[in-house]
C-alpha cells in the first residue's frame, strides 16, 4: 500500500513537472495566423450555407409559386386551403381564421419559420401573383433581382399602399376623442395597443361591448374610414369630386370584403368536406358564425363609405 502511494505522488510531481511556466504568453504571430484561419473559414461558411441557403430558399419558393398558381389556374385553391386548414386542425396547430391564405402555404411548408417570416414569404406570394404576374419558372430570379430579396418585396408593397402613417394619424385623433369609459379588463393578443370594438345598445340606454375579433388589416381599414370621415366632416360642406384617398379607401375595404368572403366560404367548403366524411364540425360551425359576423360588419361599413362617398 505504501509502494502505491509513493507511485502516486511520483506521477503527479512528474504532471506537475511538465506543465511549461510560459503558458500565460500570447503571440501576436500567431493570433494574427488563427484569425487569418478563422476569416478564410467564415468566407466558405457564407459561400456554404447564406449564399447557396438562399439560393436553395428562392428555388423552393418557386416551387411553391407555382404550386399556388397551377391550383388557382385549376379552381381548386380554395379546397387546397381548406385541406391545409383541415391538416393543421388534425395536428393541432393553431393558425388564425382571418390568417391569408398565401400565410397558411407557407405556414404548412416552412414549420420552422417565424410569425415574420411567414408573412415575408406569404407576401412575396401575393405581389408575384396579384401585382406583378410574375411566371412561376422566373419567381426564384425575381426575387434575387429585387433588391433585399424577400424582405425588400415586402417593404416595397408596403410602402406603395403608403397607409402605416395614416393608421397613426387615425390613432392619435382617435386617442383625443372624449373617453367614455375606462374598462378595467381586455384580452389583448400579443403586442396589440389597440382594438375595435362594437358597442350594442340595450333597451334601458347602456351598451354591451363586443370583440368582433377584426384582424389586424380590418381594424386598420376602419381606422382609415373613420380617419377618412372626420376629415370629410372637418371639411366645408360644398360640392367637390371624391378625393383619390376616399377612392382608394374604398378600393380598399372592398377588397377586405373580398377577402373575409374568401374566408367565409373556405370554412363553408371545411364543412362541407367534414360534414362528407360524418366528422364532426361544430367548432366550424361556430368560426363560420364569428366570420359570418365580420363579414356583415366589413360590409355594411363598405356601403357606408360608398354612400359617403356618393354623397
């Protein structure tokens, strides 16, 4: 036992005895020789990963692009999303009722992206197909043409409907109208700071507040309506020609119109499917009521802004 013990302390002063006393010391040389090193390898990994990733990315949105355009070009889009819808439903996935349908593509495809993302890519789908009528085997090099690719896209249609600073100028107007009540809860979704609600007046004069659960571009449309409004009250009543913001306002709310009726008849057709195959679909039944309800809404403040516009 004691011949192991001596081994023992043999080795280890002979450990201790190899560790160099000019361990702490850096060299500038070869610093200089690693990072040289570490820089050629950041190069490759761009050319590697970023570059060709987004070439991959690109090439697959095509694919994509025109998977969307064949089934439109064929009529069967809408039972498409509703096959998706159905899809995510089975998996439990919670996607938005009002959620776009280029949204709702992307989202099945891409499982990994972010809320943004999907919206990047989704949008990249509606301009190529709604605004530029770009052929499905030129998506990828159109989007490598645009300057910041799909980003660049999204914030170039932004920036065309020009309506961000008007929602801001409808707020703050709307902030210094007179407070009527304080309520002392709501549920908020996410980072929203504010929410259009509906007030239902009661036999005795007070008011039941409703959420008609608008989406973020249905409350932004009736932000500019009211914003549209309130000038056309501020202005001098005399006869004039519609302003072009009124008329693109319009524009505007009839195609929310269109929209929520795509929604309204994808879940019908959902329905349709489920009722087919004896599952159940109350929960359906109950999205098409809410959306049924939307759909009233958008509509009669569309022939509101018409008949103002009219007048």
């Amino acid at each position: 036992m004691a011949n192991v013990i001596c081994l023992q302390e043999e080795v280890t002063a002979s450990v201790g005895a190899a560790i160099p006393q000019t361990q702490n010391k850096f060299s500038i040389t070869a610093a200089m020789s690693t990072l040289a090193k570490m820089r050629a390898d950041a190069d490759n990994n761009y050319e590697t990963y970023e570059v060709l990733g987004r070439k991959a990315t690109r090439e697959l949105m095509g694919r994509v692009y025109a998977m969307l355009c064949n089934a439109k070009a064929s009529g069967q889009f809408g039972r498409l999303i509703a096959n998706i819808r159905a899809d995510f439903k089975q998996q439990d996935v919670k996607v938005k009722a009002t959620s776009k349908d280029s949204s709702l593509l992307i989202r099945y495809i891409f499982t990994k992206a972010s809320d943004k993302q999907v919206h990047v890519y989704g949008r990249a789908l509606d301009v190529a197909y709604d605004e530029q009528d770009v052929a499905p085997a030129k998506f990828a090099e159109w989007v490598e043409k645009t300057e910041g690719g799909f980003e660049g896209i999204r914030s170039n249609s932004a920036a065309t409907v020009d309506s961000t600073s008007k929602v801001k100028t409808a707020l703050s107007k709307c902030q210094s109208e007179r407070t009527l009540e304080t309520i002392d809860k709501i549920d908020w979704v996410g980072n929203e700071d504010y929410k259009v609600i509906i007030a239902f007046r009661n036999a005795d004069d007070t008011a039941d507040l409703k959420d008609p659960c608008l989406s973020d571009e249905q409350q932004e449309a009736t932000l500019l309506r009211y914003l549209a409004e309130t000038k056309k009250a501020d202005a001098a009543k005399k006869p004039k020609k519609p302003s072009k913001d009124a008329i693109n306002m319009v524009k505007e709310m009839e195609t929310k119109v269109i929209e929520q009726q795509s929604s309204v008849d994808q879940l019908s057709l959902e329905i349709e499917m489920y009722s087919e195959e004896g599952k159940p679909c109350e929960e359906l039944r109950s999205m098409l009521y809410v959306e049924n309800i939307k759909l009233n809404v958008i509509s009669e403040s569309l022939k509101i802004a018409k008949a103002a516009l009219a007048a």
